[in-house]
C-alpha cells in the first residue's frame, strides 16, 4: 500500500485533491511581511492578494526545508505505507535538494519502505494535469511501476502555454532583460512562455495586442493535435477573469460544448512570479 503525494503548485483545486485522497505538500509564499502556504483554493483570499500586487506589493516564494519533508513523509512510513509523491518541475525551484536529503534520511530510518517520486516537468496545471489522471489510476488501484509508466507517457504529451500582461514580474524574476521589459510594455507586446521537455521555461513567442491571444493559443493547439476527445483541457486566470471567460467561449466555440474544460484562479505562489492578468492554457497534444 502506498500513499499518493502532490504539491500545492500543481494548483489542482482542493475538492478534488481531497476527493482523489491525495497528501498535498503546501508551498510557502511572503505577502506584505506574512508568510503563508498556498491550500489549493481552501482559504486563498485571492482579491486581497491580487489586489496588493496591483497596488505595488511585491510577494515572494521559497523552498521549504528538509524538515518540512519530514513532516510530511514520516507519518506515512511510521504507518507501514509507502510514498509517491508527484512533484512541480526540478528545474524551477531548490527545495527539491531538501527533498532529496530528506528521502535519503528517510530511507536510511525505515529501509523497508519505498519512497518514489515523478518530476512531471511542468508546474501549475501542467503538474496538475498529470496529477489529476494519475490520482485516477490510484484510485482504480494502479501500481507505482504502473503510475510510472503511464505519467512517463502522459508527461510527453503535456502542452503548456502561458502569456502574461505586465513584463515587470518576470523581469523581477530573472527571465527577462530590464530594457526587453520597457520595450514590450510601451510596444504593448506579450511574451509567450512554454515549458520545454527539460522543464524549464523559454520564451517562444510575442503577441502584439490581447485580442490575439485567444485566436493564437487555438492556432497552437490546432498545430499540436489537441486531443479534446479524451483529455480536458486546463484554462488559468490570474485576476483577468474576463480574458479567461472569453477564452473559455472560443474555445467551446471552436472545439464544440461538449469538452472539458477545467477553469480557475491562479494561485498566489505561480502568481508572484507570472503577475496578474496571465492567461495559461494546458491540454493534451502531440510536441
């Protein structure tokens, strides 16, 4: 027996963590001198944090430590149960050192245990796209060889996408040039991020204009062979609820009513860095 582990920045929602009988490691993020853990959704204020930042607060995330693991894990193990644990991209944060450290510990105090874990290369709902079909599986009673296998597949097939409104936070954040962010905010230019198979984030493309956005995600998930038969398709918002209605609606539009679309905020640990008015898209297709 084994107990399924996610993390907070997968931002699958709280009811449905609950409802796959999921642990979830809660990331920690600093708003006006408070620190707080992000509870998919559970309690979030959202206004009160999207409007500080629209204010000029700055927030920002850490790593949690090796203890913090501990904490988590033990419990489990002292329980006679094994862990999976589907994590956020490695490539986009350092408190998977304190991970590993604390497995090692871990290991060594009960060897009789298994402590596994699947970095699912993407972060928000690109993680939580491939949590959600993985906690499908558990709860049919897939194994962890067969949890492997089939995230190892789903994992290839995760397409991320995401345009941001104001190039400020990912300036702050080190993924854009001081001079590239002036420039795009008098050009009213867009950045469009993906997530490459490594894990890391690249600028693929700028959009002139919001109006384009919408038409150029369809185009992109057009190109990438969407399969909106069989996968739902994963709409975020931060704070630009209007943007995220009318996407939603072209969407159904063009693809038809009967897709699945899971809709939702952006939570505040992803929202420090990308900022408000981001529109993320996530679905399944081919790279």
């Amino acid at each position: 027996m084994y107990q399924l582990f996610c993390d907070s920045n997968c931002e699958l929602w709280h009811t449905e963590a609950k409802a796959y009988g999921l642990k979830v490691i809660k990331m920690p993020y600093v708003l006006d001198g408070q620190e707080y853990y992000y509870d998919l959704g559970e309690n979030t204020d959202f206004k009160h944090f999207y409007d500080r930042m629209r204010a000029g607060a700055v927030p920002t995330t850490s790593a949690i430590n090796e203890q913090n693991y501990i904490e988590y894990f033990e419990p489990e193990l002292q329980a006679g149960r094994d862990i999976y644990y589907i994590t956020f991209s490695h490539k986009l944060s350092a408190t998977f050192e304190s991970m590993d450290r604390a497995i090692a510990a871990l290991k060594e105090k009960y060897p009789e245990r298994e402590i596994r874990t699947f970095d699912t290369k993407s972060i928000s709902l690109g993680s939580g796209f491939q949590v959600r079909y993985a906690a499908e599986k558990y709860r049919a009673g897939a194994s962890m060889d067969e949890l492997d296998a089939y995230l190892s597949h789903l994992r290839e097939h995760t397409i991320v996408y995401f345009v941001v409104d104001d190039l400020v936070y990912l300036k702050r954040g080190g993924r854009i040039s001081a001079l590239t962010a002036t420039l795009g905010s008098l050009l009213s230019i867009k950045p469009m991020i993906s997530i490459l198979p490594d894990g890391s984030l690249q600028s693929v493309g700028k959009i002139k204009g919001s109006k384009k956005v919408l038409a150029e995600f369809i185009k992109l998930m057009q190109e990438h062979n969407c399969n909106v038969k069989d996968y739902r398709i994963e709409v975020l918002q931060a704070d630009c609820p209007e943007t995220g209605d009318a996407f939603v609606k072209a969407l159904r539009e063009t693809f038809g009513d009967d897709i699945q679309i899971d809709y939702q905020v952006v939570g505040p640990v992803i929202a420090s860095h990308c900022g408000p008015g981001t529109l993320g898209l996530i679905f399944y297709g081919d790279r």
